[in-house]
C-alpha cells in the first residue's frame, strides 16, 4: 500500500541525534518510509542518485516534483496534513499486556501484597483465553494512545501473539522465566520460549527475547544458563531489576551483592539486555549499567503506586546510559498510556531534584521513541520518521484544546496531550486507526470478553 502525508507538521531527527519540527510530505510504500520531503530537504529510501539529500537547486527540485507527482498518481491513499502532527510511534519497552483486565484489582497495596498476595493468585487461575483477550485489552488502549510497539514479558504462550498478529501491532515477546539451576520447570519454560519464537516465524511484526523474571525468582545458577542460552540463540534479555529496597536487601542476604551486580556476574550483562525499573541503585550500579550496554525502562507510575520510589534517571542519563519508558502492566499502573508516562517522566525528575533543567519535553520524547528503538536493537529500523525505516507512524490533530496554541509542539506531548489527540495510526505501512476508529480489532467483542472474563472470576466484587 502506497500511502502520501502531505504537508504535516513532523517531529523528524535533527542532526544532533534529538528531534525537530519541520514541515513535511511523507511518502510510505510497502511498509516503509520511502522519503521524507521538506522545503530544505528530499531524503528518498534507497535511491543513490539525484534523490539522496536533496538541497535547494533548481534541477533537484524539478526531480524532486516530479517525484512527487509520480508517486501522488500511484499513491493508494493521500492524506491531508493540514492541522496534523506526525511522529513515530511510541515504544513501550516493559509491560505485562496479559494484566489489561486485571486493571484496578489490586490497588492501595504494598509490593509484596500486591504481587504475591493478590496478582499471583489471580494469574495462577488464568486461563490461555483470559491472557488473549487481556493482551487484546492492552493493544486496543495502547495504539489508541499513539504506542505502535511494545516490548512483552508474558506467561501464556502463544496467546499475545495471536493478538499481535490479529491487530497488526508490533511486539517483542518474553516468556516469563522463573527457575532454579537446571530444574525441569526452568528448562519447560525455555522449550516454550523457543517453541513459541519458532511458531511466530511467519509475522515479522514479531520478535523475541528471552524474559528472566527477576534475581528472587530466578537463581544465580538459573541466569547463567539464561545468559548461555541467550548466546546460542542470539536473543536479548528482558528482565526485572532492582525495584524495590526488599528485593534489594535479599539479594545482598543471599549473594553478597546488589541485583545489578548479580546480573553482571551471572552473565546476563555479556548480552543486550533491557533491565525494568532499576529503582534503588548505586553509584557502582550505573557504573555496570553504562560498561555493559544495559538498556533501563524506567516505569514512574508503576513504581509510585506500589510506594517503590523515583529511579535515578537523571544520574544515569549523565553517565550515558541508555534510559528508555515503559507503562508496566495495568494491574500496577493502571493505565498502558505513554503520553501518561511521558509526562510523569519529564515533570517528577524536577521536581525531586528541584531543578527545571531536568529532562526536557524533547529528551524525554527520545527516551520513549528512539532510546526504546535503540534496547529493542531495532534502531535501524524504527523509533524515527526516517527515509527507509518502517512505517510505525502516529498522527494527531492539533486543533485540540490540549495543544493550543501549537507554538511548541513537542513540549505539547509532554506536559499537555492525553492520547486523545491521536486520530490515525500506521503500523508497517498499513493503517490500524483512522479517526479514532481502530479497524483491525472489534473493540466492542474485546470489552465483552473482558467483563465475562472478570464476571467468572469473581473480580468485579472484590475490592482490594
């Protein structure tokens, strides 16, 4: 499919690695972003000759129109940018997209309460089904709030997938892994962490690593067989680290060290690696983070409601780690909403370190696009509205009370849009969602399940 944005305000790369806004056509063709046209500027994917960086000159810009005539003739959808706003999709880098219908269950409650007394039991009497229609619940919310890829840590395999390729989402999925030493039920998880990746193939929307829980349900000896087989399989590593100061103080009871330092000597940091959370770090901690290439997905709302305190992202953006933001899952949020997260991002920082030169509107836009691009190891190829990047692209209207005036739009995500403003969404060149209406998924059969599934299993009488 041959789709033309003409003239749209875009959030497109500036060239000190951060982003801008300029006006744009842009042109998509068979999932990818074939060119980006702007008055100083014609960048076409995979053209070397006349169509590579174009600058102002009277023969260039003929091409340049003749270009664009060509392909507005060809074109099977063109739309009118005016009033609009393009940008990457969002990237939420840690989530649980099962937990969408366990979404105010469990609140107003300490970590461990909330984890082992309440979800724990919940997850154990989940059905394959209950997780299907959960990840639906959670895709349907995300890519109405401008999130074109997520990345997955799961129980029930094969069932966010299904959804995945059902919706035309795009994810990387992590089958949950919890083990002791070489036990068999560690080793089952693995056979279905590979069974899974091997079945899923056919979607290249799809990609997988392999999802450690965290250091209190995995042993030492557990993630080294993790980190060996990470290497077999060239696959990355989703875990939990570090995120909250029981956790911390266990693993200095049992192991001497920090969750940090455990991870670096089991192996798990010799591969690319996304650590959620990283909550009660040290000095020494970052220091790893930054040796070893670990990506961090700081989740402020999660980690606020379960009372686990502020990451350190500031400390660690400085050292030059990579830092990138999740939602976690709904039942600890409660909401898969990144512009939520986004804003909780750009305003907690300043105001815990008292400064407003902390995390600006325009860094923690890239926190949440081409940082989670760069944990996923899909920098080449999403996180930017770049000529030959895939076409994972969000337009919002403008013309809302939320962003006027718009004489700063990006500040205008962080501080102001709620996720209303998205009205169209494109997902490997295809359209997902267009005037709000989400085309690829029964939004009213999803709703249905959710509250049979909560119906049966008692939820929707508890309160917490």
């Amino acid at each position: 499919m041959k789709i033309i944005i003409k003239n749209i305000q875009a959030i497109l790369p500036d060239e000190a690695g951060s982003n801008k806004i300029e006006k744009a056509t842009v042109v998509v063709n068979q999932g990818i972003i074939e060119a980006v046209i702007t008055d100083e500027k014609c960048v076409i994917a995979d053209v070397k000759d006349a169509a590579t960086n174009y600058v102002n000159s009277e023969k260039l810009c003929i091409e340049k129109n003749a270009y664009l005539t060509e392909a507005e003739r060809t074109a099977d959808k063109i739309i009118d940018g005016t009033g609009k706003l393009l940008m990457p999709g969002f990237i939420n880098c840690h989530t649980h997209s099962y937990m969408a219908f366990m979404r105010n269950v469990a609140d107003d409650l300490a970590f461990g309460d909330w984890l082992f007394g309440t979800i724990s039991p919940i997850e154990d009497a989940m059905t394959d089904e209950d997780a299907y229609w959960g990840a639906n619940l959670a895709i349907l919310e995300m890519m109405k709030s401008g999130t074109t890829c997520f990345n997955d840590m799961q129980m029930n395999i094969h069932q966010t997938t299904r959804a995945v390729k059902e919706s035309g989402m795009r994810a990387v999925i992590s089958r949950g892994l919890v083990g002791s030493g070489n036990d068999e039920a560690g080793a089952m998880r693995l056979r279905q962490a590979y069974e899974e990746r091997d079945a899923a193939k056919d979607c290249d929307r799809l990609s997988f690593f392999l999802g450690p829980h965290a250091p209190y349900t995995c042993d030492e000896a557990f993630l080294n067989i993790v980190a060996e087989e990470s290497a077999k399989n060239d696959m990355g590593i989703h875990i939990h680290l570090s995120e909250s100061r029981t956790e911390i103080e266990n693993c200095m009871k049992q192991y001497g060290c920090t969750p940090i330092e455990l991870a670096r000597r089991s192996g798990i940091f010799d591969r690319p690696t996304i650590a959620a959370h990283c909550v009660h770090v040290t000095d020494e901690d970052i220091a790893i983070l930054k040796d070893k290439n670990v990506s961090v997905v700081t989740n402020p709302a999660s980690n606020m409601k379960l009372g686990n305190g502020f990451a350190p992202v500031p400390k660690m953006l400085n050292a030059g780690v990579n830092v990138c933001l999740g939602t976690d899952g709904a039942a600890s949020n409660n909401t898969l909403n990144m512009f939520h997260e986004l804003s909780l991002l750009t305003l907690i920082h300043k105001g815990v370190g008292e400064t407003a030169q902390c995390i600006s509107a325009k860094e923690g836009f890239k926190i949440a696009t081409m940082n989670g691009a760069k944990a996923l190891r899909m920098e080449d190829s999403i996180g930017s509205v770049e000529a030959g990047k895939k076409a994972d692209l969000v337009i919002l209207n403008t013309n809302t009370p939320s962003l006027m005036p718009n004489n700063n739009l990006i500040a205008g995500l962080a501080y102001s849009a709620n996720g209303s403003e998205v009205e169209t969404v494109i997902i490997d060149g295809k359209i997902t969602m267009e005037n709000r209406t989400v085309l690829t998924m029964d939004e009213e059969k999803i709703y249905f399940e959710i509250n049979r599934i909560i119906s049966r299993m008692g939820l929707d009488k508890k309160v917490y």
